[in-house]
C-alpha cells in the first residue's frame, strides 16, 4: 500500500490523541484512508520536555524548516494551538501546496478567510473538525450532511468546563466558586479560568459555526458575549422552580435577514434535549428548513475525542485524494448583525428591594410604560437583617430594548437595591 | 453554472420532498453542489394520480426506459421503496455508469452487497443517507467522520412510530393499542403496523448500521428480533418506579470478537440522554474508541427530513465530480454473530403467581442454582378475584442463557400463573 507521510506541529495532548489512535487503530485506518499514513516529523519547542508518550526521538525536530522543505510530506497536522507561529506555519504549509489539518478554533475563528482563501488559490484543503467540539463532527454535519438545508439555528453547549460548573451547581447544589474550584481540580479548568468563563472559547466557536452555517464572513468581536460568573444557586434554584435550566448557550439565529449571534447563560425548559446535557459533555442543537430539529452530542474535548476528529479529518484529505475543496470564503455574503436590543425572548429578572407596601406596583408601572408584560412576579426570600427582600419577575416575550429602558428606570427608583440578575429564557420549540 | 440532470424513481413522501427542498433552497444548494440541478425525468407508476406536488407534466414518465436511455441524466434518485422494481432499476442504472442515491433500507439491508459492488465494478457511487434515520446524519457519520475509531457499540431508537407509542404509554399513561390507535391517527403508523411494531424495520436499518459500523456483512436474519406487542402499562409503570425508561433499541455491540446484534424493547436508565428521545424522535448512539460516547437526534422520518439527507446525497456526488468510491463491501470480513444466551444484562421479570407462602422461596432457589443473583423482589398488585399475586424480580449482570434456564425450570412450577414479561436493562455507561 502506498505511504503518505505527514508531519504533527506540536505534540501537546491533542497532538498525543493523534498519535496514539494512528497507532492503535492502524490497521482499520489504513483500509479506511486507501494509504498507510506515517508521522515522518513532529514539530516541537522543547526536545528534552519529559512527555507521557514514546515516539521516536528521530522524528522530533524543533526545526519547522525541515518539515516545509520535505516535499515527501504531503499533509501538516497542526496541534499546536494559539495565533502564532501556528498561523504563519499553516500558510507557509498551504504555500508549499501541503494539506493542512488543524484543530485551532481561535485561529480558524479569526484568520480562517485569509486561510481558505490560501488554500483555495493553491488548491490544497484545510479541514477544521477538531477546532469545535472536539470528537463532534459538527463541521462535517453543516458543511456535508446538511447541504440541503438553509440552516435557521444553530444553538450550542460547545464549552465543556462552564457546563461542568453549571452541571454541578445545579445537580449538586454547589455555589459558583466550589464548581470552578472542583473543575479546576479536575483540570476541566485551566488556572486561569478566564477564556472559558467569560465564553471567549465559546464565541470562537460560534464564530467558525456561524462561518460554515450560514456562509457569512463573523468577526468575532461582533459577537455579543456574556460569562457565568453573575450565576448563583439562588438563580440555578428559581430557575428549577420555573420549570427550568441554566446553561451558557452559543446561539446564531437568522431573523429578518439578520443574525442573532450571542453567547449568554440562558434558561431553557428541562424537557428540552439541551437541558439534559451535562457535565463536561457538549451539544449542538440545528434546526434546518428541511431537516428540522437536530442534536448532535459528545466529548467537546479530551486528546482521544479532538484526536479522533483530526485523524478523521486527515482520512478525508487522503480519500478525496486531495481533491476537493474545503470552505470557499469567496462566495460567502457578509449577514448583517442583529442589535441585541431587538432579542425577543422572555426575561427572568432577580431584583433586591425594600421591604416596604408598593415596591411590585412601581415595578409593574414601569413595565407596563414600556409595553413589557409579567407573566409572574414572586416575592423570594427576605433578608431580615437589612429590610430587604428578593423578588424574581418573568417576563412574557418581549423586545430586549424594551427591558433595559424599562430597567434604567427600575434602577432609578428609591426603592430597589441592586437589579441582581437577568437571564435570557430562550424560545426554543421541537418542531 | 453547468447543469446537471437527475431523475427521480418515485413521487411519493420522499419523492416530494426532494421535489420541494430543490425548489426552496435552488440558490443555496446551486453555490453548494457547485451545478445547476436538473431533474429531468420522474418516474412514476400512474401519471394521472392526483399527487398534493406540482410538477410539469411533461417530466413524468411511466416508462423507465425513457431515464436509463438519457446519457445527459447523470443522477438517478431511487424514492419508490421496496425491493423490485427499485433493485433491478438501481442495478441498471449502475450499470448505464449513473450515480445513485436511495432512501430504500429494505434493499440497502437485504441487497447491499450486490450493489456496492455493482457500483465499485461501475466506478459509480451509490449513496444512502436517507435509508436510516431519516434526516440524521448518521451514515455520513459513519463513514466519514468517525473514520479514526474502532466502533465498538451502535444503539439506536430507530422506528419512530414505536418511539411514538412507547412515549405516549410513558410520558400520558396510555396502554399499547391507544397508543398504537392514537399513531395510526397521526399518520405515524400504517394500517397494518407489523413492520415497526414487531420491529423489521428497526432490524433492516441495524443490518445497515452494522455494516458500516464493523465492515461487515450482516444478514438481516441473524438479528434477534423482538417487537413492544408485549409491554403493557404495568411493565412502563414499574420501569419507573426502578428508575427506568422502556426504549425499543437496535442494539450492536462487539464484545470478545463477536457481534451482539439485536432489537428488543429495553429498560434504560431515565438519565440517560436516550432515555430523553421522545415521541417519533430518532437517535443514535455510538461508542468509539476515540470519540467515546457520540449521540445524533434528530427527525427519522418524514417527507423533508428525508429528502433533505437524499438532496445532502445529490449534493455529495456532485462536489466529488462522482469521483470516489462509497463502500468497499470487498475489503469487509465478516464477524460472528454472538448467541443471545451470551448476552450480559440485568433482568426484569414480571411474573403472576399464586398468592400462598413459600413462592419467593421457590424462585429464588431456582435462580440460586443458576447462579442468577437478585437484586429487587418486589410483591406488586394482588389480584384479590383469583387468588393471585403479581411479583417484579430484577437481576444482577447476568448471563442470558441462565436466565432462560432459569425460566425454564421456574415455569413448571405448581405456584406460577405465568411469566408475563421479560426485559432486558441494557448496561449503558456514559464514559
């Protein structure tokens, strides 16, 4: 059978996942791929780096050099993350007419035009799977199985660690602080837990989804992006009251024309398939104008699952035998970003306020000014000690503009203490 | 752009369906497929039929001969069903070197072999998303993306009319025939239901499943097949209060070298994310050994979500210039079918017995000599008219074979009415 040989860039833990599953599942991937795939060079920083793997020590080099200038090596596997060098390497790769398959989200999230136009012009592909969630093939999905489909949604849990958190707060009943503290000790989190709980990771995500689903150029500053650190059990508790859930949602949605695109904690119904994605699993949630409602669900990360995604992706580079083209960018429309004032959605509110008789009619009078209707206003626990109490108000559906003017208002009042929280309750119908 | 023509074979659900989506999403598919699409003949049976689809009279055809003639159609879209004439249709399209696509499970699963290699000798390709699972991308997923794994476990709620019944029984309460009335109102089921709900349906699609999954060639009739028939409100109710939920599952499994292959009615845990996939929902979960635990939801069935995977097919041919093989039945060996005896699960027994003193004694003697251990024994509702007790038995992990010994021995027993039901709780980690 013939070899193709290909070269890693980087040997991290997903560059591990590629090379351990090229190992044990050989035999079944060269059927598969038509070829015998051999890792000729592994691209490191540090050959001495005490690594939980064997390769050879022939085949590492700290030299990129070497591997650009071997016309033997047909594909580079880029594993090795962040902007640079990994952004001139891959086109340096693209230029010398190599293969590109890489599992870098920020990357693709933010210079995936400039590549694929790279790629389109010398004709070589670059396949992305691994760069969102994980072993999910949900690039594939979008950009193979649902061709047919004018994609409408495309909601997703698509960052492991906050639905870790979330997932234990609210199983378990952990405050937001344990949760991070826990997932950090599991190493869910990274010490500094700051791009996944702040859905920066997940906005580069939905920045490449949105990318594929909707064939628009995203920046990903467009992106309107909220974390979870304003979540408390209080609100994990109220939410379960009302019949729902807590989870930090990915959402693009085309309205009128325009796209939604937002990254937020949102409330969803507890029968709604998403609900029931827990722990560090992720999910995507499609709804296309001819296939409907579709879930795809699994291990956003972890070497093996993004491993899996990567060599899947170089079997494809090896049975179209190079060629096809991968995403072309040129024939892409730039969509219009929505205001996030003109969301329609119901409104969970949690809002501290004196202790005193007409608080709920002065609330409900400025609501009412601004045409926001209440579907239910409960009084939640007093804090003696301050004469204060908790009120939790939903909303009916309503324009988001409509809740901040109404809120700017709420803030003013004599009577209210601290607007808490607001949390997004998302339409979100099985059709 | 250049044309191409395509012909469908059919203008049923499926038919329709291909006919409105090409129509609806023309642009997009058109950028996508990189081809303008064409179809240029139907066949159908009659052509005065009063069809709810409005399609120029002039490309309906009753004369098959007319399509396979037309060297200018490229594309032949197989949507009529059943074995002939679509076998001999699709074999003679091969043969004319046109591409195929197929919904038609009945002939992938009873007739696949012949075809792929009617296709590999043709250099055509023979594509058939639709044939399982309607709308999800499960084949694709398959084949494609999961490429770098060992599958070692497809379970799949793949008949959504019996999904349907089971979660009306479930979630309202309801008994087997109001259900199955109720579906049969709604158009979920046929007037004679026997295929889904003795479960050939769900069997023709695991034969599919399991040929891609594991490269090998299954005969339809080496599934074990059970159908819902039996469970009644008392199996749903008592499954509850376990902790379970009743799913019809299409189980395939390799365990030691082997091939678990079956579809019965199956408790599950209700946390887990199959438990979750309600009324005529699909899903299909797989384990890899990269990925670990992937699931894909979505519609089954139904004119659009079908037609959207056969258009997703029509598409797929057209970006690969036809060039690439779809499944190479060559290089697959075939793997032994394991006996049910060897199945390993927890039991649930729902027997009637004589309400004296002593029967559980009796019982469990028998299961002790079989080496069947017993986790619950459960007294359930006395039947006061006729002297009789209704008694609910789960096992620990267990083999199936002594539990069928175990039966054997316990219906000769004086103080049994009769074994009522017997369900397996399939062992379902989420890794």
């Amino acid at each position: 059978m013939e070899k193709v040989r290909i070269a890693l860039l980087g040997l991290g833990n997903v560059g591990k996942g590629v090379w351990n599953i090229l190992n044990t599942n050989r035999e079944a991937i060269i059927k598969r791929a038509g070829y015998d795939i051999e890792i000729a060079k592994i691209l490191v920083r540090d050959k001495n780096k005490a690594r939980d793997v064997e390769v050879p020590q022939e085949l590492v080099t700290t030299d990129a050099e070497e591997i650009f200038n071997d016309d033997s090596i047909k594909i580079i596997v880029e594993v090795m993350g962040g902007l640079q060098p990994a952004k001139d390497y891959i086109l340096r790769a693209i230029k010398e007419r190599k293969h590109v398959v890489t599992a870098n989200k920020l990357l693709i999230a933010t210079n995936g035009k400039e590549i694929f136009e790279a790629a389109e012009k010398n004709e070589v592909i670059v396949n992305f799977e691994a760069s969102v969630a994980g072993g999910i093939p949900v690039i594939h999905g979008i950009n193979e199985s649902l061709t047919a489909n004018k994609i409408e949604e495309v909601i997703g849990i698509i960052n492991g660690t906050t639905n870790y958190i979330l997932t234990k707060m609210t199983l378990e009943g952990m405050d937001f602080e344990d949760a991070l503290k826990e997932a950090q000790e599991k190493g869910y989190a990274e010490a500094d837990p700051t791009s996944d709980i702040e859905s920066y990771d997940a906005a580069y995500k939905l920045a490449i989804l949105t990318t594929l689903a909707f064939e628009t150029n995203v920046d990903v500053d467009s992106i309107y992006r909220e974390g979870i650190t304003r979540i408390t059990s209080k609100d994990i508790e109220y939410a379960k009251e009302l019949g729902y859930v807590i989870k930090l949602l990915a959402i693009v949605k085309e309205v009128d024309g325009k796209l939604e695109l937002r990254v937020h904690p949102t409330m969803i119904p507890s029968i709604h398939p998403l609900a029931n994605v827990n722990d560090s699993f992720n999910a995507i949630f499609i709804k296309g104008n001819a296939v409907g409602d579709l879930m795809l669900y699994g291990r956003g990360a972890g070497e093996l699952p993004t491993g899996s995604a990567v060599v899947g992706d170089i079997i494809s580079v090896l049975r179209n035998d190079g060629d096809r083209a991968s995403i072309v960018t040129s024939r892409y429309e730039d969509k219009e970003i929505a205001p996030m004032d003109n969301i329609d959605a119901k409104y969970y509110l949690r809002i501290t306020v004196k202790d005193m008789p007409g608080v709920l009619g002065e609330i409900a009078t400025i609501f009412g000014q601004e045409q926001v209707s209440i579907a239910s206003f409960i009084q939640k626990a007093r804090r003696e000690d301050k004469g204060l109490v908790s009120i939790v108000i939903v909303t009916h559906d309503t324009l988001e503009g409509r809740i901040n003017k109404s809120l700017e208002k709420i803030n003013d009042l004599d009577i209210i203490k601290k607007v808490e929280n607001v949390i997004r309750i998302e339409k979100l119908g099985l059709k």
